[in-house]
C-alpha cells in the first residue's frame, strides 16, 4: 500500500488548553484513533476547505475532515455527494486489497457549532451521506456536533438509535465528556513483549491434536471415512462428536468440546492447524500463555453452541474450527496494539485471509464431508467478543492485560474441562462402540 503524503494544513493543533473544539476533536481523533495530519494530494479540495484535514491508512483509507462552525458559524461544507465520491475514487489507489477485493475510502465530515443544527443543515448533510460504499468503493459519513448542549446529530440512518455504537458511539463520548489533558490524549505505546522462542502453548495443542487425529484412527471402526485419511462417522461419533440428540436428549455435555479435538480428514487438520498456528503464535506472543488457551476454550464454546443450535439433529459435527475461528476473530482484534504501519497491516491481512473465507460458504471447500459453517460463524464471533473485552482491559501503559491471575484460574479450567470431557469419552466410548459396530452392520455410516 502506498504512503499517505501529509499536505499543509489550515490549522494547527497546539499543546495548550484552551483550544477550540474542533481542534481537541482532531487531537482525540490522533490520540485515540491514530489518526495523523494531512491527506493525500488527490484530496486537496477536501484541505481548502476544511480547518482540519487528518487520515488513517491501513487496508483501506479514512480521512476526517473538521470544520469550526463555532469559530464561523456560516460556514458548511459545501460539497455535493459526487464531488467527495469523485474525491474518493481518485484516492483509491492508496488503499490495498484483501481477498482480491479492492478496499474502500471512507470520508468523514464533522462540523462542529455552537448551538443544534439547522433543517437545511439536515437535509444538506443527509445528501451527502453515502453508507454503504457500493462499487465506487467510497463511504461517506456526516456529523453535527452541537458544542453548546453537548449533542451529536449524525446523517447515518437510524443514527438517533444507535448513538452508542462504533464510531458515532466515541464522537458522542468525547463530545459529552469532560476534556481531557493533552497527557491523557497522547499516552506513549508500550513496548510489545518480544516474541517468544518458543510457543509452547500453540505447540502443545497442535500436538494434541495430531495425537487425537492418530488415536481417531487406531480406534476405527468401519472404513467408511472420506478425504485423505478420512475417518468414519461412527468412529467420530463413539469419541465425542458433536450431534444434538446426543448433547440435549442423553446429557452428553462434554461434547461441546471434546469434538473439537477430532478432524474427518488429514486436510481438515491440516487447514486448521495452519490457521491455529498463525493465530496462535501471535496471541501467546501479544498476551500471554493463559490468555491463549481462555481464548480457544472461549472459540470452542461459541462454535459448539451455535453448531448445536442450527444443525440438523442427524448430523456428527467435529473439529477445531470454531476454536481456530475464535483465536483468529480475537488476535484481529489484538494486533490493534501494534502501531499502525506495514507490521499491522501483514498481520490483518494474513488473519482476514483465513477468517473472512471460512466465514463464506460459496468460497470454502474441504475434501470430504461438509463445512460446519455454524461452528465456524460462533466461533469468530465469540472470539471477536472475547477480544474486544481484552482491548477493553488492556491499558494503553500495560504491556499486558489485566487481570492476569484470573485469567491463569480460568485457563486452568479450560484444561480441565477439556481432559475432564476426554475421561467421560474414554468411560463411554466401550458402549458406544459396540452400538455403532451393530449399527454399520446393519445400515452403514449415516450422515
């Protein structure tokens, strides 16, 4: 991706309170969002007639344009919706891709007065909003901020109802909070621990499950499995598979994870492993130990739930793919502790390469058997809750997040938990094994 050159600009952001509002705006925006003065060349008329231009580069390109109505209360930006698409197309050559997909421009206009906005304010603002960016690649977005009763009026649809979300959610919290210092605006980055050596962790449970994969096939029962090393339904089944009649008519419980330590095929294991691994030596790395193994006990639940939840009762789920998702969806979410540059960008687009295809069914595909798209789907979500709730614990001056000796109980837990639901396969699996050979006997694998 290409460099964003900074242009001058109309005003400058000094140190010393009190500054007008519009420029704390642009302080917070830097501060928080790391956003950074200036805008490309292509953008020049968005620079002339704005009091503040700043832009965010990283897949895609943002750029905030501020203007201080407090200052000069009639003046507006006086743009029509074409000019700023035209603008934005013209400043997509800075944004990169991701899947083949061109990423968008997105253009955000704040004006900012004392006092609420007029109709013809609205109504300006509204024609230019431009939500979803469509084949131009270019999202437009407007804000009002009312200095005086401290509200924020937005052009987005149902914008009044949704004021606490994303970014019109922080717009609003700086604007109805007390202003704060520029020492509390510009906290130093920490240093990023270094990289261990050695990821013990993510080696031990792909070790695991390597080792699940040779047991599935020292304990088969039939040769009906598919794919590369396939193993049969039954045999999956007898081990703790996931299937619902099992899980909500007999109590087997533990299913819920011990069928995320099973895979049908060799590539399934492969796939999973590739993607546990890159997910996995970044977590352990940014946060820790315990943190990685919460967050694929985390993945393994949701994926689990949601694959319970929308499966056909027939149906013999396994794999470590909601996990996997999880652990991707959440170091999406970590690797925003990195600085915005190269190193960020490679490591988001080599965790969306993973993520966003296995989200897609049209664009998946496993040698043998099925996509277990349900498991796939709560797993990232899951993990990109669980994630979001760590950059909420995460001080900008920690190098790790907090709570780190709860953090260590729970993932002691999640081992438990996981071993405890291997005992209960081992107790049951003599059963269940004599009632799945009667059972091939009788009719074959089924689904």
């Amino acid at each position: 991706m290409s460099d964003v050159q900074s242009e001058p600009q109309a005003a400058t952001l000094p140190d010393s309170a009190p500054v007008p509002f519009a420029v704390y705006l642009a302080k917070r925006l830097m501060g928080d969002k790391q956003f950074q003065p200036g805008a490309p060349a292509e953008a020049a008329e968005l620079v002339e007639h704005s009091d503040v231009v700043l832009s965010y580069a990283d897949f895609g390109l943002a750029i905030a344009c501020i203007l201080d109505r407090e200052k000069e209360p009639s003046r507006h930006f006086a743009f029509s919706q074409q000019q700023l698409i035209n603008i934005g197309k013209d400043c997509l050559k800075y944004t990169g891709t991701m899947n083949g997909a061109k990423m968008p421009v997105g253009i955000t206009l704040y004006e900012v007065g004392h006092g609420p906005p007029s109709s013809d304010d609205k109504l300006r603002l509204q024609a230019l909003q431009r939500t979803m960016p469509g084949l131009t690649k270019v999202a437009i977005t407007c804000f009002y901020l009312d200095t005086e009763s401290r509200q924020l009026w937005s052009s987005a649809p149902l914008g009044g109802l949704l004021k606490r979300l994303g970014h019109r959610g922080w717009v609003a919290s700086v604007l109805e909070e007390d202003r704060k210092s520029d020492q509390e605006i510009f906290v130093p980055s920490p240093a990023l621990p270094q990289q261990e050596r050695i990821p013990v962790v993510t080696i031990a449970l792909l070790t695991v499950l390597v080792a699940m994969f040779g047991m599935e096939h020292l304990a088969k029962l039939s040769d009906g499995g598919s794919g590369l090393l396939g193993v049969d339904v039954w045999t999956l089944f007898a081990l703790g598979g996931m299937n619902r009649d099992a899980v909500l008519v007999h109590g087997d419980w533990h299913r819920l994870l011990s069928a995320a330590l099973l895979h049908g095929d060799a590539f399934h294991l492969l796939l999973n492993g590739v993607a546990l691994a890159l997910a996995g030596y970044l977590l352990e790395s940014l946060l820790g130990r315990a943190w990685l193994l919460l967050l694929f006990l985390i993945g393994t639940l949701g994926g689990s739930l949601l694959s319970l939840a929308l499966n056909p009762a027939n149906i013999v789920s396994v794999g470590a793919s909601g996990a996997v998702m999880g652990l991707l969806a959440a170091a999406l979410m970590a690797s925003l502790r990195y600085p915005p540059g190269a190193t960020r960008t490679q490591i988001q687009a080599q965790l969306m390469q993973f993520l966003i295809p296995s989200l897609i069914p049209l664009t998946t595909h496993r040698q043998g058997g099925k996509i277990d798209f349900a498991a796939h789907l709560g797993g990232a979500l899951a993990g990109l809750l669980a994630g979001y709730v760590v950059m909420k614990i995460w001080p900008k001056t920690d190098e790790q997040p907090r709570f780190q000796v709860a953090t260590r109980a729970l993932a002691l837990l999640g081992v438990l938990l996981f071993a405890g639901s291997l005992w209960l396969v081992h107790a049951g699996y003599a059963e269940l094994a004599e009632a799945a050979k009667v059972a091939v006997q009788k009719s074959g694998a089924p689904s």
